[in-house]
C-alpha cells in the first residue's frame, strides 16, 4: 500500500507579509522542526547580528574589519534571504487551492527577491569596504615609528603614543605636495589622558638628528629656496631620488619619515605613528559623515580655486553657525586671506573634533563603504586598525582632551625658533598629562590644561 502524502491544509491562508517577516510561523504547528529551524535561520540569527552590532557601536570599525566577523555576517544574510524562500515554497504547499498557492508564490517570491538585492549589495559592500581598509592600515603596530635620537631629549619615551596627523594641501596652481596641515596627538598610554598640539606649517630651520643625511645637507637647519618652511620639507624629499632612497620606510614614504625624524628631533619627541590624508580624502570624509555644523565667529573669506572641490564656494562664509559639506569645510580650513597661519591652525583644530565627535555608532554603520572609499587611495598610515579606533575613541572623549594648542606666539615663534624653549614646552604638556595638573608659565605665556 502505497503512502498517500499530506492533504492541503484548509485553514485561512497566512499573509505573505507574516510569511516574509517571520518565515517558518506559519509551519511551526504542522512541522515543528523545520518551522523552529527557518525562524532561527530568519529572524533569531540576524537579530543576534543587530545586538552584536549594537554592543560594538563603540568599536564597529574594528568589529567591521574582521575578517571571521564579516564572513558571519554574510552567512547570517544569506540564511536569512534563503529562510525566506524557503518558508513561501513549505507554507503555499499547504494551501488548499491552486489560485491560493499561486499567489503566494508570486507575491511572497518578489518579496523575497526585493529583500535579497538590496542584502547581497550590502554584503558586498562592506567586503570591499574590508579589504581597502586592510589595504590602508598596518598588520604590525611597531611599523612606522621614529624615536627621538637623544635619549635624554625625551624623558616621557614609552609613556605615550604620539600620533602626527599630516592634511596634504595639493592644488593645481602649485607644484607637489605640502603637507598644510599638521598636528600631534599625545595619548598618554597609563591615564588616557591626551592633547592636540598644531604644528606650525611656516616653522623655519628644523633641525635634524646628527649623522642623519638631511643633517649632512642641512647643517644649520631646514632651508630651501622658499624659505626653509617645514610643510615644503616633504616635497623636497620626494623631489630628489637621493633622499628619497635614503628615507623611504617599508610602511612610511620618504617625505612623511623625513618630516617624522625632523619633528621628532626639533620637538625632542619620539613619534609612533603618523596618519596623512589628501584633500579629495578630507572632502570625501566630511561629505561621508553627511557634513558638519561649525560656528564661524566672523565673516571668512572663502578660496577661489581647490582641487577636489565639488563646486564653486561663495565668496565668503558666517558669522554663525554654518553647516559645512566636505568642500566647504575644505575652504574652512584652507582660507588665510582675512587671518593668520594661526588662525588657520586653530580652524584645522576645531573641525578635527568636531569630525571625529560626528563620526559615531550611526554614521559608521551607515556610511562605513563611504568611508572606506574616501579612505582609499587618499589615506596613508602607520597605524593598525586597533591603534586608530584607539585614537579616535580617545579623541571622542572630551574629558580625556583636557588641551588642544597651538604653537603660536607669544608661546613660541616660528620664525624665529628656539627649539630648546619648543622642547621644553613638549616636555611640560606631557608632564601635566601625567600629573594631571597645569601646564607651566613659559615667559609671560600660562597654559591651563588641568585635567580631572
């Protein structure tokens, strides 16, 4: 005797919507096992991927850039896509009519393929999102550094992790690279405690470690044929093949470790790492976030002409409070027709945290493939993955930034420097990031950076 197989069912027909959103409801009653299976597979899986997101959202850069994690995401879409189809072919097999099962199949069917387009891009996004960022950071965290070459320059060596940040300022009415834009991180590694220090990009005569072969070519200090200023340094390395070959770094180019050991040896300072990111970079940065909102006290001329620039900007900005796309927050902080180089540091400085405290749980979530593109090909670094979620967590942190200074005068004169004043101010904003208390007087100059 042959079995006869299971008889339509002939209660009301589930909707395709109850179907779709909680695949294997409907056949929990009728098959147990495979209706407990495809709930699993649908929604208990994807909702655990939710809360594991939701539980990094402190650290989802680095949880979205591990390979074991990304391949569980991508199982975890996959089942539930397939759970889907799987639970309208089970669940219109048991209906009564052919019109019914049709229908279901039909509906439920294009339900299933509109979720599964838009779950199959996004799992190929972030999978290529991965491999750049694993393209732009370092495998090891001891690639990169430079130490200060006299011991006895740095008392606080090991104590920080010291981070130089470099905006490269290219343009069409300019030849090469300039680094405009630089600042230092000091993070202290005991406390957490950090500061922002801008660098002057006009600071004349940098001094290089002794027996080093930009010392041989320099011997009284940095000094070209524009004037010796520190942000055309890397240009000058790059330019020639000599000290090209005699600087490059398997993790650093030539010009970003020259102008590291000059830092380094100026600010009697040892510097871990450095991060160096291009105009098209910062613009595709601030437009990835969605933008940012800065108050602009007074009126700011704009530039004319940027490369990488979306648009034209408007002759002028502000006062009040603007918000700002990734071209203009460029000319933000590129403009110096109205102000000073100083002024124009303080402007790097204010729209560095303001990104950094924009870019939280929801913007990387949301925009994580922005990011990793505005990343690629305009982002340099010596820093691992965990080393720069580090960073900006820290930064993120407002109480652990008790300072952010610029090298200015009166505190200190670029044009005229005394690099044992500079290195004695270095020394002391790190001692009050370890003690916790105020910076010293520097001639008539008081720096409070008190720090709970």
């Amino acid at each position: 005797m042959t079995e006869q197989s299971e008889p339509p069912s002939s209660a009301p027909p589930p909707g395709v919507l109850g179907v779709v959103a909680l695949p294997g409801l409907a056949l929990w009653k009728r098959w147990p096992v495979a209706g407990s299976l495809l709930f699993a597979a649908g929604v208990i899986a994807p909702a655990f991927a939710l809360v594991l997101l939701v539980q990094h959202r402190d650290d989802i850069v680095g949880l979205l850039t591990r390979p074991h994690i990304l391949r569980g995401l991508a199982l975890v879409a996959i089942a539930a896509i397939t759970s889907r189809a799987i639970a309208v072919v089970l669940t219109a097999d048991r209906l009564a009519t052919p019109d019914a099962r049709h229908q279901l199949r039909v509906r439920g069917g294009a339900a299933v393929a509109l979720l599964a387009l838009p779950t199959a891009l996004g799992v190929l996004r972030l999978e290529q999102a991965a491999d750049v960022v694993s393209t732009v950071f370092q495998d090891s965290a001891d690639a990169g550094g430079v130490e200060v070459h006299d011991a006895t320059l740095d008392p606080f060596a090991g104590e920080f992790h010291t981070v130089l940040l470099l905006g490269s300022d290219e343009g069409d009415d300019r030849v090469g690279v300039r680094t405009d834009s630089m600042m230092l991180a000091f993070i202290h590694e005991e406390t957490g405690r950090a500061a922002l220090v801008s660098v002057p990009r006009n600071l004349v005569g940098a001094q290089f470690p002794p027996g080093s072969v930009l010392a041989e070519q320099y011997p009284d200090g940095y000094d070209d044929d524009e004037g010796g200023l520190l942000n055309a340094l890397y240009n000058t390395v790059v330019s020639d093949d000599e000290l090209t070959e005699a600087y490059e770094q398997p993790a650093t180019p030539a010009g970003i470790h020259a102008l590291m050991e000059a830092i380094s040896y100026s600010f009697g300072i040892t510097i871990d790492d450095y991060v160096m990111i291009n105009s098209c970079g910062f613009v595709k940065v601030v437009d990835a976030i969605g933008g940012v909102v800065i108050d602009v006290p007074t009126e700011l001329p704009m530039p004319s002409q940027m490369r990488c620039s979306n648009y034209v900007l408007t002759p002028t900005i502000g006062p009040g409070e603007i918000f700002m796309d990734g071209t203009k927050a460029l000319g933000y902080v590129r403009s110096r027709l109205a102000d000073s180089d100083y002024q124009r540091m303080e402007r790097q400085r204010i729209l560095l945290q303001t990104i950094v405290d924009e870019v939280g749980f929801t913007d990387l979530l949301a925009h994580f493939g922005e990011l990793a593109d505005a990343l690629e090909d305009n982002v340099h670094t010596s820093m691992t993955v965990d080393e720069a979620r580090q960073l900006l967590a820290v930064l993120q942190n407002q109480e652990q930034v008790p300072a952010s200074i610029g090298l200015a005068p009166p505190l200190f004169e670029p044009s005229e420097p005394n690099f044992d004043q500079l290195r004695s101010v270095m020394q002391a904003l790190r001692r009050a990031l370890v003690d916790g208390t105020s910076l010293e007087t520097f001639g008539d100059v008081t720096l409070d950076t008190t720090v709970d």
